[in-house]
C-alpha cells in the first residue's frame, strides 16, 4: 500500500483537520464526535439538511456542505456508516428551529446508525434515504438498491429549495422525487485500498472490469474482459434507460462521476461518448456534471447518472452554490 | 453476570476475533465491502479499554457505557446492532439483584430481540441473525435448567451449524443483499464472527 499517511488511527482525524484548514472560509470541522458545518449558523426558519456515511467517499459528503447545499455531514470511518452520537451532534449544532432533513444513501449501516441517530435527537426532523444504483436488479433476490452518486444531485437540488424556504415537508418529497428521477451505474478498473486494510479491496486482472461495482468495490452485476469505451458506456446506459425510460421530450442531466482514480481526460470522454449514445437514442442532456464527486478512494472508474428534470428540479440545480466541491452563480 | 464476567469475555473473545482475522476479512471482500472486521476489532478494543473505568461500576451502568462505547465508537451495522444489543441489556429489571444463569439468558434474549428489530433482519437472510436469532431461541429453553452446561455445548453446535447454513442462502440483507446470486457459496462473515463469539463465551461458562 503505498498512500499518504502517518499512522492509521490518526488518518481520518488528519485529513478532516487538513479540509477544515483549507476551507476555513466555508466550514468548521468539529471533531470527536466529527462533524463538518457551516462557518455560518443556519438562518431562522431554514430547514437544516444533514448527509453522511463512510469517508473515502470525499468530496461526498462533507465537499457539499455550504450555502446551497448541505448544512452539515458527518464522516465515519472509512467505508463505514458513522455513529448515532455524530449525527445527534451535528443536528443540535446546525437545526435553526425548522427541522432537520437526513440524507441517507441506502447501505445497511447507514441506515440504522441515521435511524438511531434521529431517535435521539430530540428536535424535529426526518430522513430521505437515495437507493439511484440500477445495477442490482429489483428481484425477489434483492430488497434494496444501493444509494450512490444521484446522492450529490438529491443534496445540490434540495438544499436549493431548503435556501429558498422550503418546508421539511416540502423539502423531503422534492429529494424523493430526484431520487426516483435518477438512475446510476458505476464500473471499476482497479480495486481500491482501505488504509485499515493495507491491501486492495479485490483481485481484478489487468484485463478485467467490474460492471456494476459499488462504491466501496462491493461486486456488481458482473466481472468483464474490458472493452472500448463507447461499448461501457453503451451498456451503463442501457441498464439506466430501461430503468428510468425518459420520454423523448423530457430533459436530462448527465452526470458523469470519478471513482478517483481515474482522469478528468478519461471522464469527459465518457460524456462524449454518452453524449452521442443518448443523443442517437433521442434521449435529450440539458445539464451536465463531470467530475470526482462520489468516489471509492483510488479506485479507477466512472459511473454514470441521467436525472430526468422537470422544471422544478432545473430551477433548483441552476440556483447559487458555494461548498468546497462545487460552486456556482455565487 | 457481572462487570468482571463481561470484561474477561471481551478479552477472550478478542483473542479469538484476532486470530481468525484474516478469514472474517476475506469472507467481507468476497460479498461485503471489507470494514467488518476493523469494526469489530476496535470494538472489543475499546470495551477492553474500558477496564479501569466500569470495573467498579454496578451491572446497569457498566453495560451503558459499553454500550455508549460501541455505539459510537465503531460505526457501521456492527456498531448500531452491538450498541443496541448493550442499550437493550442495561435496561434490564433488577440488575443491582443478583444475575443468574436464568437472567443472563433473559437479558441475551432480549438484547437479540432488539437487534432483530434495529436490522429488520429475520432468520434466512445471510446476516449475524442467522446466527444469533436460533441460539437465543436455544437459550429461551435452556434459561430454566439447573444442569445448563450440556444444553451450552448444544449452542455451541447450533451456532456453528447456522453460521455454516449462511454459505448456500441468498442474501436479503446487508451489503451482500446488493450481489443476489453471486453472495452465494461464501459464508456471511457476520454470522462467522457471531458464532465465534457465542462459541467463546459458551466454553468459558461451561469450563468455569
């Protein structure tokens, strides 16, 4: 294993106070129990949104944290959900009076350490959970699908709406409706490596690809001799448009995701390539997002999430931004 | 039960977790994600750490803050189930009364109840309820027997056969639950490490 790092029980500690630092302008860190907020309270009557889960995943969640976006996250260990007291924490510290939104990405863990979490918070509050990843099917093998990268445009497009003095209510059934909207899948190259582990997650020859990987490098649907690019990104689609079946004038976001390890250079050359596979199947892209936003540490990789956009959603993805991973019209 | 009980149980059981790291390890990469095992190590480290400050404590609170320990210290499903397993004991009745064999088994038993509750997981579903969900069942029978140490060597078994039975089923819960067909013929490394803690506390009552 060869990464930047002193000593692992200090690794995740280092690397919030390092975020922290660098982005004194926009957050605090708090730490033990962690937490990432706002430099700046919450204005009365704002719904506060809270995110969270593993880190590794960085910038996801505590990047998104900022005017427009989130208004705090809580980092776990790596790959692990983070506990109940964080949360409760991070509820306490940021909620303004008018409620606190939970955005939970659909893993096991998470999901009982956030359900705890808002047990015990005592204020009001309720939770959105993203399960976007089409790549397990809907079977009666299969209860549930996993919350992966549409979880950056559920908390972009309902924060937008919590800044513009959207209800708790109002607020949860907009990131209900994103998250229905939007379909996600993901391929790795490469396994990626849990410090606490000190070797790679998996075994993938250099030839090989896994179709449908998680973003821990969970396996997915299947593990592939690798193609050309236009044949991956022809087969992602594929899954998403059965799924999400956009109708011909409907718009679109494409959102084109790094697992972290792989270029910007490789990354814009999938949104071509889904640009022109989209396009010759009349399926119409009105907005884009390319970039490292919902990673799996080193791992080398993409996925790709369309979101069908209504008006509303267009509104809110458009408005004024300013977190440490994304920034706009402010 | 009490506090000196709990505290050699954490030792002995993270010797045993320790030194069958390496397979619970390999068993989450095949069809989890990997972070089973840290979890579960830094658990028993922290509630092993935690020595000098419950040791002297009555039951009810020493169980609270193992409880408050793993519960936020571990993170993960592991850390919610254990912490609410712990929550779930403390809040037992009469905890400053002696603890017997038959309140021990009650206290377990419902502290399984609570996990079933907080995973929305039932028997079948490839997760540490395999495991643990028939060994309370086996308890519930055994809690009213004076001559409990033979019935102890039959969890031992059925703790061992369910962890086992966990290789062939699909899974519905947890992070396997997203491989359908492919979780298949890998043992869940939740049940494994379940069944290596009840197999550890089981012996130490049954040769103490």
């Amino acid at each position: 294993m060869k990464k930047f790092i002193n000593n692992n029980d200090d690794f995740l500690k280092e690397s919030l106070t390092g975020f922290g630092k660098a982005h004194s302008d926009i957050i605090n860190v708090n730490l033990d129990p962690s937490f990432v907020s706002r430099k700046n309270k919450t204005k009365d009557g704002k719904v506060s949104l809270i995110s969270g889960g593993g880190s590794g995943h960085e910038p996801m969640h505590g990047g998104f944290v900022g005017h427009g976006m989130l208004d705090a996250a809580c980092p776990g260990f790596v790959f692990s959900a983070p506990t109940p007291d964080q949360m409760q924490a991070a509820a306490e510290h940021v909620d303004s009076g008018a409620g606190v939104l939970f955005i939970v990405k659909n893993y096991s863990g998470d999901i009982m350490n956030f359900q705890m979490g808002a047990e015990m918070y005592s204020g009001k509050n309720d939770s959105i959970v993203t399960n976007d990843d089409v790549a397990v099917e809907d079977s009666t093998f299969t209860t549930g699908r996993r919350g992966v990268a549409a979880t950056v445009l559920v908390e972009k497009i309902v924060g937008s709406l919590a800044e513009h003095s959207g209800s708790l209510e109002e607020c949860k059934k907009l990131g209900e409706k994103v998250n229905k909207n939007a379909g996600t899948m993901g391929v790795a190259f490469t396994s990626c490596t849990v410090p606490a582990a000190g070797k790679p997650t998996f075994d993938i020859g250099d030839d090989e690809m896994e179709f449908g990987v998680g973003i821990h490098g969970e396996p997915g649907r299947k593990r592939e001799k690798i193609q050309p690019s236009k044949t991956i990104v022809g087969n992602i689609l594929e899954a998403i448009l059965d799924n999400l079946k956009p109708e011909k004038n409907e718009k679109n976001l494409l959102f084109v995701n790094g697992m972290g390890g792989t270029p910007l250079t490789e990354l814009y050359l999938v949104y071509e390539d889904a640009c022109q596979i989209l396009q010759s199947k009349g399926v119409q892209v009105t907005k884009s997002l390319v970039g490292n936003y919902c990673t799996s540490l080193e791992m080398q990789g993409a996925s790709i999430t369309l979101l069908k956009c209504d008006d509303e959603i267009l509104k809110h993805w458009d408005s004024p931004v300013h977190t440490a991973a994304m920034r706009w019209g402010m | 039960m009490s506090v000196s009980f709990l505290i050699s149980q954490a030792k002995g059981i993270q010797k045993v977790i320790d030194e069958n790291s390496a397979e619970i390890e390999v068993l989450d990469q095949k069809i989890g994600d990997g972070d089973h095992i840290f979890n579960i190590q830094r658990g028993l480290k922290l509630v092993v750490e935690l020595e000098d400050s419950i040791k002297d404590l009555p039951l009810a609170k020493a169980l609270n803050m193992i409880a408050m320990k793993v519960l936020s210290g571990i993170g993960g499903s592991s850390g919610a189930l254990f912490g609410t397993f712990f929550m779930t004991m403390a809040k037992s009745p009469d905890l400053d009364k002696d603890v017997d064999f038959n309140k021990a088994c009650e206290m377990i038993i419902s502290g399984i109840k609570a996990m079933k509750e907080r995973g929305k997981a039932d028997v079948g579903e490839k997760t540490m309820m395999d495991v643990l969900i028939p060994v309370s069942e086996k308890l519930n029978e055994l809690k009213n027997e004076s001559e409990f140490k033979s019935g102890l060597n039959e969890v031992i078994k059925i703790a061992e056969e369910r962890m086992l039975s966990t290789k062939d089923m699909l899974a519905t819960k947890g992070r396997a639950s997203f491989l359908g067909e492919r979780a298949k013929g890998h043992i869940d490394p939740g049940a494994r490490s379940s069944q290596l803690i009840i197999d550890t506390i089981c012996k130490s009552v049954i040769n103490n």
